[in-house]
C-alpha cells in the first residue's frame, strides 16, 4: 500500500481537541457574520423567520448524525472526498468533493470580504471618526476589492500559522466575541424603540453624516423594497420558502468534517454529536435571543426594512438613506452616549469575524490536500510544512484563483453578485454525495461498518446512519429542487440565472478534466489511481 500514495503516511498531526473542535464548529455557523448577513437579506419572505430558523435546525441534526458517524468510522483529513471516494467511487468523491470545497470557495472570499467590510472595518472606522474612509469602504467596488485582499492576507497568514496556533486565534475570538454578544443583547433588551430612534438619528448623522430624518427615510425605503417578513408564524408553507435562504447560515456545523484527521478522540461518535449539534443548539438559540432583543429595542419592523433599504440598493441601486449595511451591533451601540461602550462592543464584535475567518481555506486545504495524497493532483500539493503542519501548495491553490473572482465579485462582472447563493448549492451538492455515502455504506462496506463504533446504533433494525441519512437527503433534495427551480423566483441562482448555470457547470466541468486527465495520465506511469482510492489512507 506504501507505493499507492505519495508517502505511507498523511504527514498531519492531531493538534485539535474536541473542544478546538465545537468552537470551529460554533464559528462555521457564524450567528454574527453569516446570521446576520442572511437575516438582512430576508426580507421578502411571508415565513416567520425564527419559525425558519428553528425548523432547519431540526433537520440540520440529522445532518450532524450523518456526518458525526462518517467521521467516527473513518477520521481521515478530506472527509467527504475520502469518504465519497471509497464508497461511491473515485470521480463522484473527485468530483463532487472538489468543486464543492475547493472551487466554489473561491467565490466565498469576496462574501467573506464583503462581512468583513461591513463588520469590523466600516463599524470600527465610523466609531473612531473616520467617515471618507468608512464610507468608501462601504459604498465602492474598490473598497469591496479591497477588503476581499485584506481577507486573503489575513486567512493566509492564520492558516500558515497552523491548526494549533489557529485553534488559539479561535479561543480568544470565542471568548471575546461571546462577551461581546451579550453586551449588545443586554443593550438591546433595556432599550425602546423611541430611543433607538433618536440615538439613530444623532448617531448617523455624527459617524456618518446623514440628513435629519433618516429613520423615517430608512422606512420608506424599505416599504417600498417589499419588506414584510414577520418575526415570526406563517404556515409550514411559506416557512419552508424561507429555508433554503436560511440555510446559507447555518448549514455548516460540519464544516470542520475534513479537519478530522487532525482532531483526538475523533473516533468518539458521541463526543462528535456533541460537538457539532451543540454548535448547532446554541446557535440556534442565540439566534432566536438576539432576533427577540432586535425586535425589542430596534422594532421588528424597522430592522427588516433597514436590511430591505440597504440590499435594494446593492442589488438594484436603489436609492438608500442610511450608507452603510445597518448591522445590528452597530446599531445597538446607538442606544449608548458612551463612546468607550461603543468601540468596546464593536472591537468585541469583530471578534467573530476573526475567529471565524480561517474557515474559508483551512476545510479547503485539507480536500486538496487529500486528492493530491491519492495522486490525483501533482505531488507537491500534498507538501506539508514540517514545523506548523500546514499544506501551504494546497492553500497557494485556494488564494491565488480567489483574488480574480473577489474583482469579479467586487465589479459586478458577467453578473457575479447574483451568484451569492451558488455558494452554498454547490456545497450542498457535495454534502448530498456524502449523504448517499453514509446511507449506503452498511451495506457496501459491512465489514468496515460492525468495526466501527457506530454499529451499535439503530432506529427500528436500521443502522441510524443510514435513517438520518434519508432524512437529511431528503431535506436537501428539497433544498436543491428549490434553489435550481426556483418555482416562486425567491432565490435567483437556478435555471432562469444563466450565470449561475454557467459558473456552477463550469465547476463541475473543470474537476472533471482535472480528474480523468490525472487518472490517464497515472495509468501512464503504471499506477492504477482504481486500487490507490479503494485503499483508506494513513494519518
């Protein structure tokens, strides 16, 4: 077996603890960047959005179950391209695996850019006076641009550092950005609308230098927007039309799967549960605190139409009031004169930007990685750093492809800011191949599930990870069906999005040639990648 892969071992170390573990995960399903960033966007929706919120969760554990026991049974960095690779086959696991963590993240850093913009940059810039430059990083494609840049150099040199010096970045922003959080709900529940109002009106015109009147301006706007998503109710109906909107939120608690082979006690199918869908659970409730505290000080309807004004404009160029994304911690400091309280709770804030950043490359990396392992990429890629443990070829091919989609991104090209939600499409994809993996894989490899520690599960006579399975693939069934037909026109990334079809086929195209172009040319070479990928690495 030594002569299939590039060396006998993957040459990564165990340097994560299951705690490194939920906080990776807690992060994934970032409540403050990704929460907030998708609750702003909602705004045309009849489905009650905490009712969405608390519906996806539920079938998100199922998720959690599927990918907890995948992980038990085999703990190898790459997850879901090892795992599709040995159950399915090595062009499903390439393919699917590839395009879903590697090439579509590419168009996550300029999301990634975009957040950290309207996050730490433009709150932090107005809070210390300086309006021109919070401005221009707010309302130009060069200060997107710009701001996707300062994003890569940030993940870049995170990731460089390594998983354990990263699981540290990631305990300080936990811990931090918590303290944060509940600064802000607590300002936040001992404020009234009629003082937010008047804090709003002082507080944009000094940071930002609005107009008298801006409040109700702000209101106008996003009436006319078509702002109407309640707080919450509805019938099942039209929250189920929220959720595939929702989902590009809290998808993610598996989103550390690949990092696996990096984590002790990995093997634990319990302590995976837990810490993935405790990652899930809090957030979740987080998020129903948070949108209550919102709608308490804020007013439920102020902040959709807030978020309607400001996307309006984005998407539509609209003419906006207040010039800046009406991020709620920002917000919440208006309810303070306290300048130290403000620049207190938005650097706190910004806390969950950074704990959450390295999470667009470091999953990523260890894909790449993983494929080049099996030679399907050139043997460097599968290069680790001796001293931090980090495949930097690996990264060099998540950062250098990046930078030309954030311009795109940033200017608008061929469509590209209608292509957010491919984002999450693609990867849904990915984790719906995986999905069939863990329903299958009693059947198709039984000797290596009765060795495993989740065999000992069942619902009914049936192995639990193939009913959750089902479960969690039908949801996404449901999901994909949604966003590709798009039946209601909510969500603008499916048939009737001629860029999208391009761009996401694109993808599937070019992992393809990349797959079967090194598959011809290993057999060349007298190695048959057939037996390379029927083998389960060594870490």
């Amino acid at each position: 077996m030594s002569n299939l892969f590039v060396r006998k071992a993957t040459g990564l170390v165990r340097s994560w603890s299951v705690m490194d573990a939920f906080v990776y995960a807690l992060f994934s399903i970032n409540l403050i960047t990704l929460g907030l960033y998708s609750f702003s966007q909602m705004y045309y929706f009849e489905g009650g959005m905490v009712n969405a919120l608390i519906v996806s969760a539920i079938f998100i554990f199922f998720e959690v179950i599927v990918y907890a026991a995948l992980i038990a049974v085999m703990p190898r960095s790459g997850g879901d391209y090892v795992w599709q690779s040995r159950i399915l086959g090595g062009a499903v696991g390439f393919i699917l695996a590839v395009t879903g963590w590697w090439f579509i993240l590419w168009l996550w850093v300029p999301l990634y850019g975009d957040m950290f913009r309207h996050i730490v940059l433009v709150p932090l810039l107005g809070v210390f006076g300086a309006r021109d430059l919070a401005l221009w990083f707010a309302g130009t494609q060069m200060g997107s641009f710009t701001a996707s840049i300062i994003t890569l150099a940030i993940v870049s040199i995170f990731i460089m550092l390594g998983m354990k010096t990263y699981a540290r970045i990631q305990k300080f922003s936990f811990y931090g950005g918590m303290l944060g959080l509940l600064i802000v709900i607590g300002l936040l529940l001992t404020g009234t609308p009629e003082t937010f109002k008047a804090g709003f009106e002082a507080n944009a015109s000094s940071m930002f230098g609005t107009a008298p009147g801006i409040y109700d301006a702000t209101v106008t706007l996003g009436t006319d927007a078509g702002a109407i998503t309640p707080f919450s109710g509805g019938s099942m109906g039209v929250v189920f039309l929220v959720i595939p909107y929702m989902v590009f939120f809290n998808l993610w608690p598996n989103w550390g799967a690949t990092l696996y082979g990096e984590v002790r006690g990995a093997t634990d199918f319990k302590r995976n549960i837990t810490g993935m869908g405790g990652a899930l659970g809090i957030t979740t409730v987080l998020g129903i605190i948070l949108l209550f505290a919102i709608s308490k000080a804020i007013g439920w309807e102020f902040y959709v139409q807030a978020g309607a004004a400001w996307w309006n404009h984005v998407w539509y160029g609209a003419e906006v009031a207040f010039p800046v994304w009406p991020y709620p911690a920002l917000l919440a400091t208006f309810l303070t004169t306290n300048k130290f309280v403000q620049i207190l709770v938005i650097a706190l804030m910004s806390l969950w930007w950074f704990g959450w950043s390295g999470t667009v490359f470091l999953s990523s990396t260890r894909v790449i990685f993983a494929a080049a392992f099996d030679r399907l990429l050139p043997e460097s890629v599968a290069k680790v750093d001796e001293r931090t443990g980090t495949p930097v070829n690996a990264l060099l091919l998540m950062v250098i492809p990046s930078v030309v989609v954030a311009y795109m991104f940033a200017f608008n090209i061929a469509s590209f800011q209608t292509l957010t939600l491919c984002s999450t499409l693609v990867i849904a994809v990915t984790f719906l191949g995986t999905t069939i993996s863990a329903i299958v894989l009693p059947y198709t490899k039984p000797d290596l599930y009765k060795a495993s520690p989740i065999a000992k599960y069942n619902v009914l006579g049936l192995p639990l990870i193939s009913v959750a399975g089902v479960i969690f693939g039908g949801f996404l069934v449901y999901l994909l069906y949604q966003w590709i037909i798009d039946p209601n026109g909510l969500y603008g990334i499916g048939i009737k999005n001629t860029s999208s079809v391009y761009y996401m086929l694109g993808n599937y195209v070019l992992a393809a040639i990349i797959y079967f172009g090194f598959k011809s040319y290993r057999k060349s070479k007298g190695i048959d990648l057939n037996k390379v990928q029927a083998e389960i690495p060594v870490e």
